[in-house]
C-alpha cells in the first residue's frame, strides 16, 4: 500500500523542515568548494556560461539568478567517477553522525532532476506537483511558495526524500504555465543518469532565454 501523499504528521515535519532548511546555503557553499578551477569551466562550457574576459577564460551570468541555478548543476550534475561533489562531500564526513549537516547530505545525495507542473499549493507549507517525465506526483515542501500564485507553473525542480516527503534544492527554473493539464502527456519513464543531466542543461537553456525575454521587455 503506497503512503498518502501529504502525511498526517505534516506539521512536525513543516516544523523540522523550517529548522534544517537554513542550513542549506552554507552546505551548498562548502560543498561547491570542493570544485576546482577546471571542474567549474568544464559546467559552465557545458551550460554555455563560459566566456573571454582580458583573454581569461570566466564564468558570465547574464541574469543574477544564474548564478543559483549555475552552482545547482555544479553541485549534484557533476559527476566524476559516478559522485557528484554532493557525494564527495558526505564521503569526506566533514559533518559528525547524528548531526543535522550529515541527516541533510545523506537525503541530498539521492537528489534527481525533473520537469514538474504544479498542480496544486498546500497551505501548509509545500506543493503537489506532477512529474511529467515519471508521470508520478510528489508532495515538495516549501513553506514560502503557497504564498505566491504558482498553481500551473511548468518548472525545472531538483528534489529529495525527506521522510516521507521530498524537499527541493533552491534552484527553480520556471519555464511557463499550462492551464490545463490535458495537455501535460507524462512520459512514464526513468531517466538514467545523462539522459538526467541533458534534461537538466536543456531546461536551463530555456530558462535563460525567457530570462534574457523578461528582461528586454
């Protein structure tokens, strides 16, 4: 028998998950750390973000929020060897057992990413949104967006477990809404990993260009 969607014990764990999600930006910070010069030129080639400046080789945000989703495929979309630096970091055990630093890696190592449409807010603290590659919807916490108007939203989302939910990383990429879901036909299927990683950098093509849309207007 599958789990509801939204658990009954909800607010414990909108509770929990008020008090580990500030953590979150210092972990992504030492985790991206981790990446040396050459491992960041290679993302940002392959993200189409690698430019000339004084014949130096940099990395260029068109867009402020580039720079979130730039470190998002950084962290979890670089794989060397299979391990991501997400992975390296919890193999490194900077962070002692039992600590909430360690609960968290250990749930973001399992992250993967998808196109969601948003299907419906829950004022209690997250979203239900349909995944339209597996076809399968998930309860994603997220206590700020049932405040904004995000119902229909078509958004590139990268999620994990956490106990009997799923949380997301930060970096959102909305890439248009769709009013009515008839026209959403899920594709019923698991990614492997570079079909993942090319979802992924096709998905932040497309959010830069409605980026650099929004902004000439």
């Amino acid at each position: 028998m599958q789990p509801p969607l939204i658990p009954d014990h909800l607010a414990s764990i909108i509770a929990e998950y008020q008090r580990l999600w500030p953590l979150m930006p210092a972990l992504h910070l030492n985790i991206g750390k981790l990446a040396g010069k050459e491992v960041i030129r290679a993302c940002a080639k392959r993200l189409r973000m690698l430019a000339k400046q004084d014949g130096k080789q940099i990395v260029k945000f068109e867009h402020e929020l580039e720079m979130d989703a730039f470190q998002d495929y950084l962290i979890y979309m670089h794989r060397p060897r299979g391990l991501s630096l997400a992975r390296q970091m919890l193999n490194r055990n900077r962070y002692p057992q039992g600590s909430d630093e360690r609960r968290l890696l250990a749930e973001m190592v399992q992250a993967r990413f998808s196109i969601f449409w948003i299907k419906e807010l829950i004022p209690a603290g997250g979203f239900i949104a349909l995944d339209i590659i597996s076809g399968k919807e998930f309860f994603i916490l997220d206590p700020s967006l049932p405040q904004q108007d995000i119902a229909g939203i078509l958004a590139g989302i990268r999620i994990f477990p956490h106990q009997n939910v799923w949380m997301h990383t930060g970096a959102t990429l909305a890439l248009g809404q769709i009013e009515n879901p008839t026209d959403l036909q899920p594709l019923g299927k698991h990614l492997e990993e570079q079909q993942e990683r090319a979802l992924n950098e096709d998905a932040i093509s497309r959010w830069r260009g409605i980026l650099k849309e929004t902004k000439a207007r």
